[in-house]
C-alpha cells in the first residue's frame, strides 16, 4: 500500500500564548492536490510552514512521507514555495536555482541541468541569464515555483502561489501545478481564491480560526450548503442601509461585493418581490436576479457566518 | 557539516555585495579614496612639507640698501627652505595697513620698523621692531611664531658675531692671534650663553613617506574591517529574515549553523578582498613601504590575528541583530558605532592626536591592537616576539563577541521557529 504524503494528527501550535493551530488532522496522498483554503489568520501558513520544517508543532503529530518534518529526511522530500519572493533580484534566473540547489547538495553539473529542464518547464528558459530584477510578478511567481521543485520534490508545499498575478497568469501557474500532481507528487496548496481551489484541488480543507471547518472535495463541500438557494441581485449602488434591509431575507447575511448582494434563502420565490422593494427603497435599482450555484465561499460562509476575504 | 550549502550561500553574499554599486563604493572605493587623501594630504614629503609665510611690511624709515630695515628685508628675501622661499614680502604703506593685513588673514606675519631702528642697529645699540602675528588657530600661530622667532634669534646671532668680529679687529688693536680668539670666544659667550643645536628625532620606523603610507594603508585595512565586518554581518541574517528567505533556507536540509557559516564566509572573503584592495593600491599607486611574505611567521602571525579581528567584528554585527529588526535598523546601528570609532580608536587617526580622555579606546580596542600587529611585523618589520602579545587580546575579544553574537543568531533563528 502505497504510504501518504503527509499525515497530521491533533496538530496544536502556539505563538505566545495565542493559538495559531487548533487540533488540525488530515492525510494527504501521492498524485493528489490538497487544498487548504481559509482567510488570512486562518492558520493556513503556520500548518504548511510545520510541514516545510521551519516550525515546530506545539502538540500532535505531523509526519511528512514517515519522518517529522523537521528532519533531513523530511526536508529532502519537501518543496516548498512561500508566499513572499524569494529569488533575488541581483542575480539571474539561472544563479538563483543554482543557489538554492547547493542547499540541497546538488553538484553542479546535475543542478545546473535541473535549473535549466525547471525554467524551461516554467517557461523561463529564454531568461535564464537575465537578471530577477526585470522579471514582471508572475515571472517571479513562476520562478520561485522552479526553486521549491530544484530538489525534485514528491511533497510540494505550496502557501498562495498566485496572490497578486492577474487571471491569465494564475491560470498558467496551475495548469503548471497540475501538471507536477500528474508526476504523482503530493500537492499542498494554501489559498483564499476559492475558484483556484475549486479548479486545482482533489480535496479541500477550509480553515477558520486554527481550525479545519470541513474537509472535502470541493463538490461534497458545494452540498454542504444543502437546501439553501442563493439569490444574487446586481444592483446599481449598494449601501449598509440596504444590506442591513436585506437581512431578514437572507439565512446566511447577505454578502455584499461591488454591484452585486448574494441572499441564502430556502425558498427564494416568495420574497423576490419584497427583496426589489427594499432595493428600490434605498433608492438603488436592480439590474438583474438569478438564482446561482453555490462556491466554496457559500460554503465557507454557511460554516463560519463570515465571508473568505474579511 | 555539507561545505557546498555553506559555499553557496556564501558565493550568493559575494555576488550581491560586488553587485551593488553603493557597497563597491565603501568596500573599495572609499577606502582607496581614504589612502591617496592621507598619502597626499597627512603625509609629508621628504624632507618636510617647506612653509612660505606671507608677510608684510612696513617701515617708518624707508627701506635703505643693507641698512637697518633694508638689511632685514633682503635677508629675509634670501631665506630658503627646500629651495622655496621663506617668506613672501609685501611692503606696505603705513603699520595701520600691516595690522590690518594680519588681521583680515591677507598675511600671516607683519613686521614694523620704527623710525630709528637704522640708527639703533648702526650703533650697535638695541634696536626694536613690532611683529603682528595671524591669531585665531592655535597651531598656526606656533609655526608662525617659531618661524620668525627662529629667524630673528639667527639674525641676531649672526649680528652679534660681526659685531664681535668688527670689536676685535678695529677697536681691541694689536693683540695675537691668541689673544684675539681669547676675546672673541668670550664676548661671544655673552652674546651666545648657551648654543644648542637641534636635531629632529623621528621614530626610525616612520622615518620615510613610504612607511608612513604603509600605516595608513594597514589603518585602512582595519577601518574596512569594523566598518564592512560590523555592518555585513549585522544585516546579512536580518536581510533574509526581512526578505522571508531564511524561512526558505531552514525548509532545505541543511542547519541554521551552515547558515551562519556561509554568511561569515562570506564577510571574511569581502573583507579579505577589500585588505587586498588596499595593500595593492597603496603599495603600487602610493608606494607604500608594505613587504608581506607568507614565509615570515611574524607576517602570518599578523595575519591570523588581523583574522581574528575580523572574526570579532563580525560577532559584533551578529550583535547588533540582536536589536535591529530591520536591515536599515542594522546598518544604522553599526553606522553609529563605528563612524566614532573610526576616529578614536587609533586605526587611522594617530593615537596622539586623541584627546588624553579618550585615548584609552586605542588602548583597549582589540581591532587597534591587531592592526597594531600587522603595521609592527609588515611596515616595520617586528618578529613574531614583539606582535605576540597581540594575540590574547584579540583572540578574547573574538571569542566574546562571536560567542555572544551566535547566541544572538540563534535567537532570531527562534523567532523563526
């Protein structure tokens, strides 16, 4: 049978007294993407910095492949891609993989090889000898993915890697991921774009407070939501008079973002007239009403009553 | 221990320090800058730097060929030093104007004749003049004054001996060889109680320009040291944890203790680099008296201890982390600490110049003490007995501040974890 990438059991971590991680346990398997999606101050970087070994657990039991995370073992196995960047600037594409593989100990001809095969999979090849300072952020964000895949990595931890690219790079960062599960490694995934891990991942941890909320594949979480029907009004102008008008019709609170105020109701017919009365009322106009299917941020807020990006 | 980690993480450092142009300035550029102003502006030149006063004058009797006034002005004209004159004479219209002159800064020196002063001379008698000397800097005023107090003292002396030979020959009458010289010797020893003669004394190891070059090229060396050494290390673990890449470094498999070696290494080597900076231009460009051969043990006892030094900068930088929590913060603090120490601790400023009070930081600073040794055994050519002493010193103060500074280190690895 084959082992899981990574295995955690009552995993606890504390930061002065403040409880970062609460009880997190879940397994991860080989050839599958693991998605852990939650706020900022979800715990999200902590678990997956315990994972990288860079933290140490306060309570539980973490296990990456069989080892603590911690050790060299682990640490060979890992890949791992923070949020921040961390190439440099004044050195090239080439000198920066270069770098980080005699952390790992590749010599050099192999490294150089592997650095090269890297930004060619990144699409950087033809930038190898420019140096990261004139890179946009996505050809940083690609070329930091290539420096946690330098030790050709079977767990790769990966803690938001597409914050702050616009959508068409995002979308080439994880047709890359999805091609490094199809390698049969074990993906690790932090986010708070719930349609990046609706698109990318297998299974989907949502996080809240230190927390996991629920753990699932992205359509079981969807069903979660159960009986509640999601009414989306596009209104001209929204105000918290009218979100606060609105919430006798919503189970859930309404969520309101730019021209657009979603309600979770059970049974939406009934009060749509009562709904565009209270639109009008706050001198607003409704553009249009669908009824539209759940997202993970539904989810997260029929679990948490808060909304992802609070 | 893996060398490859600690390698790259050190030939990282080196290609981030020798690509930014402001810490090329400072590691290099500074210090080569540093040695050419000291060899051009503090060294003198063989022989001594020669003085010119500007000096004006003005007498109450005109100024008549080889009389009175006249006579001291031709040979204060005649005067040389080093085949430059003197003084520059400027003869002006009334003792008002000679004032004034001195006073304004337009002269260093004024001289006023007043009437009589021909006749005074001519008779034997004492004869008087004013002198006006530019006030206001202290040192200024004692080379003026012991110039023109030099020159008048020879004056007189050389007057006295031709009144001595003029008594002898004219008024004394026949008396023999003998007696003459008798009379003359004894009348001169009224003239002349004591005759001295003066001899400058200059420590033999800083007898020559080139030497003294070769100081301040190794005082260089030690300011790069506390300056690049102190400022490096201070900021070299921080700009990681600024940056998020000591993160990074600890999820690799290598231990925070590679880490830290990597970054020294890579201090050393800079510093390494900009010492040889230092010695190659001073020795080829300005000359400097600097023999270092690697098969003298005193050379390569000095060096091991200039290393030690180093070593101890860099613990005080890993210090400095301690309490910065930015790489500004860091490089601020290290700025601080070290722009005084620069100049009272003895590495490029002579311990004389001090002030009494603070001399004691040359004395007990263990980077002055290891430069100490390398000027002593590669400029002045001591032997290992006279620079072991500066080993213990050196070799504590590295230790300590090292030590401390690990522990430092290994704190901010903490926050880390």
């Amino acid at each position: 049978m084959l082992m899981d990438a990574v295995e955690i059991i009552g995993l606890t971590k504390y930061y002065n007294g403040f409880k970062a991680l609460d009880r997190v346990s879940f397994k991860v398997r080989y050839g599958e993407i693991f998605g852990l999606l939650g706020p900022n101050g979800a715990g999200k970087t902590t678990l997956l910095r315990i994972l990288a070994g860079i933290l140490e657990e306060s309570e539980g039991t973490a296990k990456v492949d069989r080892y603590h995370p911690r050790s060299i073992e682990a640490r060979q196995l890992t890949g791992y891609c923070p949020q921040e960047s961390i190439v440099y600037d004044d050195h090239t594409a080439l000198e920066n993989l270069m770098f980080y593989a005699s952390l790992y100990d590749i010599p050099g001809g192999e490294a150089r090889r592997r650095a090269m095969r890297l930004l060619e999979l990144v699409g950087l090849d033809d930038k190898a000898n420019v140096k990261v300072g004139k890179f946009s952020g996505g050809m940083k964000k690609r070329l930091n993915l290539a420096a946690s895949l330098i030790n050709e990595p079977k767990i790769v931890i990966l803690d938001e890697p597409t914050t702050g690219l616009d959508p068409a790079i995002r979308r080439e960062l994880w047709d890359l991921i999805k091609g490094l599960k199809d390698e049969g490694r074990a993906i690790l995934i932090a986010t708070h774009y719930m349609e990046e891990a609706e698109y990318l991942c297998d299974r989907v941890a949502i996080m809240d407070s230190g927390r996991i909320v629920a753990l699932d594949t992205p359509e079981e979480l969807k069903r979660k939501i159960g009986d509640l029907s999601i009414v989306e009004l596009k209104v001209s102008k929204w105000s918290e008079g009218l979100v606060e008008a609105l919430k006798p019709y919503s189970e859930e609170g309404p969520v309101a973002e730019e021209d657009s105020i979603r309600l979770y109701t059970k049974n939406p017919d009934p009060i749509l007239p009562k709904i565009i009365e209270s639109v009008l009322a706050s001198g607003s106009r409704v553009s249009s009403v669908s009824i539209v299917e759940p997202t993970l941020e539904d989810v997260f807020i029929k679990l948490t009553g808060r909304r992802l990006r609070e | 221990m893996k060398w490859r980690p600690i390698l790259g993480i050190a030939v990282k450092d080196l290609k981030h320090t020798f690509r930014d142009k402001m810490t090329i300035f400072w590691t290099l550029v500074f210090p080569l800058m540093f040695i050419t102003l000291s060899a051009v502006l503090w060294t003198p030149k063989e022989g001594g730097n020669p003085i010119t006063l500007d000096t004006v004058i003005f007498s109450e009797e005109g100024f008549m060929e080889d009389i009175g006034p006249g006579l001291v002005k031709r040979v204060m004209e005649m005067v040389n030093v080093s085949g430059e004159p003197l003084f520059k004479i400027r003869v002006l219209n009334s003792s008002e104007d000679v004032v004034s002159a001195v006073r304004d800064g337009k002269a260093d020196v004024g001289l006023v004749f007043p009437r009589g002063f021909a006749a005074n001379m001519t008779r034997g008698f004492p004869a008087t003049l004013k002198v006006y000397i530019a006030g206001g800097d202290v040192n200024k005023k004692q080379v003026i004054q012991g110039v023109v107090g030099g020159f008048l003292m020879a004056f007189n002396e050389n007057i006295s001996m031709f009144r001595i030979n003029t008594a002898i020959r004219y008024y004394i009458g026949n008396v023999s060889e003998e007696e003459a010289e008798f009379i003359r010797k004894s009348m001169e020893g009224i003239a002349k109680p004591i005759q001295y003669v003066v001899e400058e004394v200059v420590p033999e190891t800083l007898a020559t320009r080139e030497k003294i070059i070769g100081w301040y090229t190794i005082g260089m060396i030690g300011v790069q040291f506390m300056f690049s050494g102190m400022i490096g290390a201070s900021t070299a673990i921080i700009s990681e944890k600024e940056k998020g890449t000591l993160a990074r470094f600890l999820s690799a498999p290598i231990s925070p203790w590679e880490v830290l070696l990597g970054k020294t290494l890579a201090v050393i080597v800079s510093l390494i680099i900009s010492a040889a900076a230092c010695i190659v231009y001073g020795v080829l460009a300005l000359n400097a008296d600097i023999a270092f051969n690697p098969l003298n043990p005193a050379h390569m006892l000095s060096a091991f201890i200039l290393f030690l030094g180093g070593i101890m900068m860099i613990g005080c930088g890993l210090i400095i982390s301690i309490f910065a929590k930015t790489v500004r913060g860091a490089s601020g603090i290290a700025t601080v600490i070290t722009w005084p120490l620069m100049f009272l601790t003895g590495l490029v400023i002579p311990e004389f110049l001090i002030p009494q009070s603070l001399r004691f930081l040359a004395k007990i600073f263990p980077l002055t003490k290891a430069i100490d040794a390398v000027r002593d055994a590669v400029v002045f050519g001591a032997g290992v007995q006279e620079i072991l002493p500066s080993l213990s010193p050196v070799l504590a103060g590295a230790i300590v501040a090292y030590t401390i500074g690990v522990v430092g280190y290994k704190r901010l690895v903490k926050q880390e974890v």
